[in-house]
C-alpha cells in the first residue's frame, strides 16, 4: 500500500456555487465510497489571509483535497478521474483553470504539539514547491529535519504531509509548476495571527522570541503558497478521516 494525495485546484462559474457545493457533499461523496483506499475527501476555499500578502496570485477559488492508502496507483489513482468529470460535464468547473494534481506521499501526517487530535481542522495550506537541480537529499534533511518541526509548531498550525508529483496522473493533464508538495493543516479562528507570527518567525522578530533557522537554499524560490478554510461538510483529520457523524465510532478520535 502507498499514500497518495489528489489536490483539484479550480474554480465555478458565477451562480453556481452552491450547486457545486450540492455535488461535492451529495452524489459525489456517494460515488467516493466506491473508491479503493479512500482516506479522506474534503473541499477548501482560499482565505483572504496568505503568507505572501493580500496582492499574491491567487487563481484558484477553491481546492479538493483526496487522501488515498493505494494497493496499485497506477490503476486506483485514474479511478478518481470519471466522478471529477461529472461535475466538469455539468458545467460546474471552469476548464481553463482547472488544474489536477497527484503526490505520492513521504509518509502520513507529522504533528506537532499544537494538533488537538479531538477537533477537526479549520484549514490547510499549500506549497506546489521544488528543489534546487543537484540538492535533493539536501532538500529533503532539511524539511524532515528543520522546517517541517518549525512551520508546524506556529500557533494555529498543527501538522505537515509532504510528497513528489507521482509518475500516475489524471486527464486533463496540465502542467504542474511544483514537483514537490507541502501541505500544513490549522486549527485556528484566528488565521491572520498564525500568518503573521509564520512570517515573523522566518524574519527572526517574532513577539514570541522564536526564530526560524535561516531558509535553506536547497529549497527553490520557485514555488506558489496558497492557504483554503475547510467548507465542505464533514469533520476533517489529517491522515484518515473524513467524518460526518459520531466520533466515537472512530478509533483514537473520540
């Protein structure tokens, strides 16, 4: 078995967002259950509120995070594929932006302090991130080692999942700017606060005395950052779990 994460990046045409919301909650989630592995599937929408200010590009409205454990992704993962498309057939994507991408997966969900594992999330960023040509084992200490333990311990942030583009991906086929992914999950109602100290942290003048270690250069400046609030409706934990009901019928989540 292998993990692997589909992110849908996307926007809807004007009116018809609660339509798709309707969709992704009702006879999309059904058509889910038919899935393979499925772990988890929730839906996103970009904050106001971004690490790289207000004025970055932001060209995508809304994210669908799918969490797969794959006995063959080469079969399992294009089975995703037909059920996003009866949304696009219904004239409920626009096509021009519409960007799917699929990771495979370094490991599961690596929390920090911070993750109150009986509550749900409240959002997730991501990083469609790369390494500089010839630093790959440099890249990788470093977020293993460094990065992921200081950007998960922000207050407001809770744990990090990272991957690398996966050989298997689904039509339409685009490109993708960012060979490596870097997701890192919230629990927070105060989202500009986990932003701002984030960035102070990194600039070294963070109120709270902590300073980040200087950024690797092994890590390329050639990336995009984009932070989503959970809105679809169901209890969202990394790593397994999307939930809808009573926690109690959930192993370690009640």
């Amino acid at each position: 078995m292998a993990l692997y994460t589909t992110i849908h990046l996307h926007n809807v045409p004007d009116g018809k967002a609660d339509a798709y919301a309707a969709w992704f909650d009702g006879p999309h989630r059904a058509a889910l259950a038919g899935l393979r592995g499925l772990r988890m599937a929730d839906r996103f929408e970009v904050t106001p509120e971004q690490i790289s200010g207000p004025d970055a590009p932001q060209p995508w409205r809304y994210m669908s995070v799918y969490e797969f454990d794959l006995p063959d992704p080469k079969i399992d993962v294009p089975a995703l594929g037909p059920l996003i498309a009866d949304a696009r057939d219904a004239g409920l994507i626009e096509d021009e932006t519409e960007r799917l991408y699929t990771y495979r997966l370094y490991s599961d969900w690596k929390g920090s302090p911070n993750w109150q594992r009986d509550k749900p999330l409240s959002g997730i960023s991501v990083i469609l991130a790369n390494y500089t040509i010839g630093r790959y084992k440099e890249y990788m200490t470093w977020y293993d080692d460094v990065h992921s333990v200081e950007v998960a311990n922000v207050p407001g942030h809770v744990a990090m999942v990272r991957g690398e583009l996966s050989d298997v991906q689904i039509e339409p086929k685009r490109y993708c700017p960012g060979d490596q992914l870097v997701m890192t999950a919230q629990q927070t109602d105060d989202l500009a606060f986990t932003v701002q100290d984030f960035a102070a942290r990194a600039l070294g003048h963070s109120p709270s005395g902590i300073a980040m270690e200087p950024r690797s250069s092994a890590g390329s400046l050639a990336r995009t950052v984009h932070y989503f609030r959970k809105i679809s409706g169901t209890e969202f934990w990394p790593g397994g779990i999307a939930y809808g009901g009573d926690l109690s019928v959930y192993p370690g989540r009640g």
